[in-house]
C-alpha cells in the first residue's frame, strides 16, 4: 500500500510540474469550447489505427519529434512538395521513415466537418503523440482482448478508464493552441534532426541547443522502445564500421548475429525494417534501457549513452524504474510540445494538413474560376444563414451511425447530375402514371441517402420555408461527405432550383454502367463536358462505398461464351469475391465494399486496386486498358492530395451540370414530391 501512496503522490507532484510548465500561451482544454470533441476524434482515430497497425503510435510519436525538432511544432513535417520546393517530409531524414500522417488526415477531416477552421494540424500532432504514448503499455495484449470482447462505441470513454487502470500508465494534458507554420524546407532537417551516427557529446550538445538538459535528451531517447527502423540507419555496425573493423566491438555478437540474419550483407532492399527493441516492440517500457545496458542499442546514438559516466548513471536508473521513466518521458514531451510554437495570429489553421496557405489558395482559385456564373458561394447567406451548417451536422450524425451513407450521398449527387442536370430529379417518386429515375434499373437497390436529404429539408423548412432547394442539399451533402471520409473540402457554389420531370428511361442513356469499357467510359463523360482525365478521376469515387453483387457477377461465373470468369480480375481477389457472391445465390441484397483495404476512407486506394488487377467492375478495370487513363491511374496513385485536389474540382464541375436557376424550376416543400 506504502508504494502506492507514493507512486501517486509522485504522478501529482509530475502533473503539478507540468501544469506549471505550460507555455504562457498555450492552455489546456484550449478546445474547451470552440470544438470540445477534438481530443476525443483525435483519440478515435488513433485507437483505430492502432488496432489495426500497432507500428503506427511509434510513427506518430516520431512524427511529433521531427515536427518540433524543425521550425518548433508547426506542423511543417506535414506539407507536401511541391514542383518548386522540396518538404521537410521528402528529406532523406524523414523518407520513407516518417509515418502515421494518414491519421492524422483522417482526423483533421473529422474536425474540419464540424469545427471548420478550428483545430490546427500542429494540436493535432501533439494529440496523437500523446494518445500513442498511452496506447502502447505493459498490458497491451491482455488488454487487446479486454477491448476486442467488450468495445461497444458509445463506451469509448469508460473502455479508455480500463485500459489505463489495467496498464499503470500515466497519461498527461497536452496544452494546445499551437498554429500551423507555412514553410517547410527539405534543407532544415539537415541541421535540426540528430542523425544515428551521434555520440554523445554530440547529442547533448544538439539537445542543449534545443532547450533541453543532458538527463531530458537521455529521457526522449527512450522513445526508440517503440518501433521499428529501416537497415539503412544501422548497417554500417555490421558490416563496414571503420577502416579495420567490419562490426562495432561495442555491439552484442549475439544481437548482431540476428541482425545480420534480418539485413544480409548485400542486401540493397531500402524497406528492410527491425524492432527497435525486439522484446517489446509494441510497448513503451524500460525495455530500451535494458538492451543498452546489454550492448544491445541499435543505433549508434543508442549505445554511445554507456560511453559517458552521467548518461550510463541514467540510463541505469531509467532500467531500474520504468514508472519513473514514463513520467519524466511525458514532462519531457510537454516541453518537446512547446519548441518555437506559433500562437495567437502567427501562422494559420490549415484547412488541409498537407496544404499549406498558398497551395490552397491556388486550388481554390481553380475552383472559384470554374464557378457558374448563375451559380454563387454563399447564395444563402442572407435568406438562409445555417443551411450548410445543418446540412453537415446531419450528414455527420447520419455518418455515424451508418459509415455507408457518405458514399451513398456522393452517388446520389452522380446520378441526379448525370441525368437533367442537377435538379433533384432523383429524388422524386414514382407515381401511377409515371416511373421515376430512382426506380430505374439504374438506381433502384443501389441508391441510398434519401432519408438524410428528407431530414435535412424538413430542419430547413422550421426555420427558412420555401428558400433551400432539394438541389443545393444534394451538393452540400456530397461534399460534407467527402469531407467527413478524408477527402479535400471545397466551397458549394449554389443556387439550384428543382426540377418537375423525372423518368426513369433518362437514366439508361444517360448513367455509364458497369460493364462499360473505356472508349465507352470517354464517351459518355464527353457529352457531359469531362475531359477523359476528369473520367478517371471522378471514377475515383469508387474508394468509398459498396455493391451489390448483381453489378459484377458475369465477371466471376459468366463473363463470355468460353471464361467463366474474367481473365483481367486477379485470382485471390476473385476468389475472396466469390465467397462474398457464391454462385447460384439470388440474393439481392447480397453487397461487397468497393475498396476492401479502406472502404470508408476517400482516398487513393481505388486505383491501388485497379493496378492491382483489383477493379471491382469491368468499367474499373478497364481503365488500364488505354495508355493515357493507365497513366493517369498510376499519377493518382502516386500521389494521393493531386488526387484530392483534381477530385475536388472536378465535383465543383458536375454540380453545375445543366444547372436551373432564377425563376425556372421551383423549390419544393418536400424533396420526393413536385409542389402542387
């Protein structure tokens, strides 16, 4: 009982230190009432990444330190290249080591759909850090399956008590109000980024440079129990280490014999990775401490800890006490938190992590030009201020209650445009004397969304009657839905009116199926006024959702007179698709997601599978079929925000299709029915 009382007086005495050492102008709980979920989205989505990759909390520690070690912590890791400069991401001290910056896109998206302009990328940086610290203990696997068997959703929070009362761990408040930096330099890691080949003088003199004590660089040192490292980093200990020595005398034969198994002399493979610590390299122990002692550090910025008297009495003690070494780590972090932050109107609130202010100016600057001139951003600002913000919150808590519904408002958006233009005709019913477009072959079982556009124009009808058109609400919803999937937020330019016809013979000549090839793909966004690159990038939209398998079937059982099965679809995939869709099953209702790796996510996943012979349609595969869209699936795949940007505009085009505005059309009272 006494070690208790005194292991929590000491985690106060640790929370009292750090509260005092809070930057004047950073403050906890700074979101407390401008966005009071960013903590918890931010947790959300770094315990899902978690559960899914375990590697990712040492990656978004990691990131944490490279961020502030360079221009203080402002998120500058984060910004992509551009053709005219290269980011501190690209340097050779970061690529291709660096990772977890898709959590942190995840997350950003999350916040961005409900608290625009709010949480910096550099707060959440500093969450993530924190919540992956807390993520890996002593305890993880019991607790895995602590969480596996009992995580219900709505009790994140009390599932979070549990696991920090299982593991000991000390968790601590992160002060925020950070803002993102515009600069990003490939250059600035060269100076400000201690490379593995450090000694130790070397490295409490960079350290020391940064603000911190000998004992704190020896502390952060210990963040290397968690993770994994490239062979590039280490190779030289065991192969070439100077002129007459081939392996480092101070490093373990037998550790260096296992290591030699894991990067054979020879081997150029620039994505050999090893555990940090083999023995636990999923959790944040004193586990680091024990393999130096053991001449079993990995780097030589490692193992030089023993070569001076102080740090080897530090490392000792770290071995000695891991509770003692976790709460030094976190004062540690706190203060690693607060390097050259930028506050109040320094910097920005970047709208997109990887973008910074002039990159998204110029996107949208390409999306304003493209603009109808019938068409304004902001249409509703006096006849209807909230409209987009009641919008959004119904597409998110549509969202989270059904995931599903992001790709289904994105389809809707589709099919109402391609057919008369976007005027709301799809979401007309039926009547006795006349088959709507929803009921067409083309949209019946596989369109969804139309409760949340219902729930939507019944809010706006309370308070604005007779102003907000079905139309706008379609638009507006597409791209909150592609905002709360990870996708790249843009301005509605609106002012839709409704249309009074819809028929359910427009849409056979009218919506590409799937079994178009990519002649015929071309041709029917041609006539739409998409260029095939348009194609191919709005084809894109099929990384989020589901299908039914009634749309590709023939592709497994009866693709021609002599296959059954389609030759271009790759073998374990269509195996996997044929346990999902067994033969001769007549179900209906019977679905697969469009993009099995992240069918949630709009990201550029679509065309990983496309390249991989993974295109779920014959209209998806066909795509490298031709050498201009080949290419194009390839750029995409490369390179994930040109995606996003290209995929942005190109529905800010779409949603001007063949437009009503002024006095033509009307705005109906209720979204499924023509006004009297």
């Amino acid at each position: 009982m006494r070690s208790r009382k005194l292991t929590c007086a000491s985690i106060n005495f640790i929370v009292v230190l750090l509260s005092q050492s809070v930057h004047s102008q950073l403050q906890v709980g700074f979101y407390g009432n401008s966005c009071s979920l960013a903590e918890f989205i931010v947790k959300d989505e770094v315990r899902n990444s978690f559960f899914r990759d375990q590697g990712v909390a040492a990656g978004l520690a990691r990131l944490h330190f490279h961020d502030c070690f360079v221009r203080g912590c402002d998120a500058s890791v984060l910004i992509d290249s551009t053709p005219s400069n290269k980011a501190e991401k690209d340097s050779p001290a970061n690529n291709p080591s660096l990772r977890g910056f898709e959590v942190i896109d995840t997350a950003k998206a999350r916040l961005e759909a409900i608290c625009k302009g709010v949480v910096s990328c550099a707060d959440i940086v500093a969450f993530a850090a924190r919540d992956s610290v807390e993520f890996v203990r002593d305890t993880l696997l019991n607790v895995q399956k602590t969480l596996l068997v009992n995580l219900v959703e709505h009790i994140y929070e009390s599932m979070t008590l549990i696991f920090f009362m299982q593991t000991g761990g000390l968790g601590y408040d992160v002060p925020a109000g950070r803002r993102d930096g515009k600069i990003s330099l490939a250059s600035d890691t060269l100076t400000n980024l201690p490379p593995p080949s450090f000694n130790v003088d070397q490295l409490t003199q960079f350290f020391s440079n940064k603000g911190f004590t000998q004992e704190e660089m020896v502390t952060l040192s210990g963040a290397h129990t968690i993770g994994r490292s490239h062979c590039t980093s280490f190779s030289n200990r065991l192969y070439n280490f100077n002129g007459t020595t081939g392996q480092d005398p101070s490093l373990d034969p037998m550790y260096a014999s296992r290591l030699k198994q894991q990067r054979p002399q020879g081997n150029t493979n620039p994505n050999l990775v090893v555990p940090m610590d083999p023995s636990s390299p999923a959790i944040t122990d004193a586990g680091y401490y024990t393999n130096i002692l053991a001449n079993r550090g990995l780097f030589t910025s490692d193992q030089t800890l023993m070569t001076n008297a102080a740090t080897a009495n530090q490392v000792n003690q770290n071995a000695r006490s891991t509770m003692l070494w976790r709460s030094k780590f976190a004062a540690a972090l706190v203060k690693m938190g607060q390097l050259d932050v930028l506050t109040g109107n320094g910097g920005e609130i970047r709208s997109n992590c990887r973008l910074n202010f002039v990159s998204i100016t110029f996107i949208v600057v390409l999306l304003c030009q493209s603009v109808h001139s019938q068409l304004q951003i902001g249409f509703y600002r006096n006849s209807c201020s909230l409209v987009e913000l009641i919008v959004k919150d119904v597409v998110r808590d549509s969202f989270i209650r059904d995931h599903g519904v992001a790709a289904g408002l994105v389809k809707l958006h589709f099919s109402d445009c391609f057919v008369r233009g976007c005027d709301a005709s799809v979401l007309i019913d039926s009547t006795p004397s006349n088959k709507a477009e929803k009921d067409s072959p083309a949209n019946n079982q596989s369109l969804r969304g139309f409760a949340v556009i219902e729930n939507v124009k019944a809010k706006l009808e309370d308070i604005c009657k007779g102003v907000v058109s079905c139309a706008d609400i379609v638009a507006f919803a597409a791209r909150d839905s592609i905002e709360i999937t990870g996708g790249l937020g843009y301005d509605v330019p609106s002012g839709r009116r409704d249309g009074k016809i819809s028929l359910a013979s427009d849409t056979l000549t009218n919506l590409p199926t799937p079994s178009f090839n990519v002649d015929q793909l071309t041709q029917i966004f041609a006539k739409k006024g998409f260029t095939q690159e348009e194609m191919v990038t709005l084809s894109g939209a099929h990384t989020i959702g589901r299908s039914h398998c009634t749309s590709f079937r023939n592709r497994l059982y009866n693709f021609n007179g002599t296959k059954g099965q389609d030759p271009s679809l790759d073998f374990i995939y269509a195996s996997w698709l044929k346990r999902l869709c067994p033969q001769g099953n007549t179900n209906p209702n019977l679905v697969v997601p469009m993009d099995p790796s992240s069918p949630g996510s709009t990201d550029t996943g679509y065309y990983v599978n496309v390249l991989a012979n993974r295109g779920l349609f014959t209209s998806d595969q066909t795509l490298m079929t031709n050498t201009a869209t080949a290419n194009q699936v390839n750029q995409s795949k490369r390179n994930p925000l040109l995606w996003r940007s290209k995929f942005a505009a190109a529905m800010v085009k779409m949603g001007q299709l063949d437009v009503l505005t002024g006095n033509v059309g009307e705005i109906r009272s209720n979204c499924r029915v023509i006004n009297n």
